[in-house]
C-alpha cells in the first residue's frame, strides 16, 4: 500500500500587532474565558473528589490491616490513585 503524501499548508506569522495585552478583550476572547472557568471548576471537582479518597487512604490505620486481602484492597486503591492512567477498564 503506498504512503499518502501529506499535504503542508503553510501558515503565517501574524504581525506583532496581532497582540496587544492592554488592548480591551473581544467578545470571542471573553467566551473562552468563560469556557476556560468551567473546564477548570469541573477539573477541581475531580480533584476534590481524588483527595478525599486519599485522605480516606491516609486515615486508615494500617495496623487493621492484617490478611493478603486487605492489602491487596488497600494497595489497589492505591495504586489506582498513584497510576490512574493504568486503571483497569472492564472488558466488552
């Protein structure tokens, strides 16, 4: 099978005057700040959802635990907080 050969656009610099950082922000700079706030009001409630359940780790009193299971509980929730891009997805 022969390789596509891709196409390159070329691009231009934009002028200098393209930016100006006390010039007032346009109406289409003012929405994506709104959508930026919202991405990040959704991304503290992620991580607040990711410390309580570290902070639930850290309050458990290690010294309950005491079989292979309940380490093997404990460092599963664990890992899964230290590595979460290797979290198991249930298969289809």
């Amino acid at each position: 099978m022969a390789r596509k050969k891709r196409r390159v656009v070329p691009i231009p610099k934009p002028p200098d005057s393209a930016f100006n950082k006390d010039r007032h922000a346009g109406t289409l700079l003012l929405a994506q700040t709104v959508h930026l706030r919202h991405a990040l009001a959704k991304h503290l409630e992620k991580v607040t959802r990711h410390l309580d359940k570290v902070a639930a780790l850290l309050a458990k009193d290690i010294n309950t635990i005491k079989t292979e299971g309940d380490v093997s509980d404990y460092a599963e929730r664990v890992t899964a907080i230290l590595h979460p891009h290797t979290r198991r997805h249930p298969r289809k």
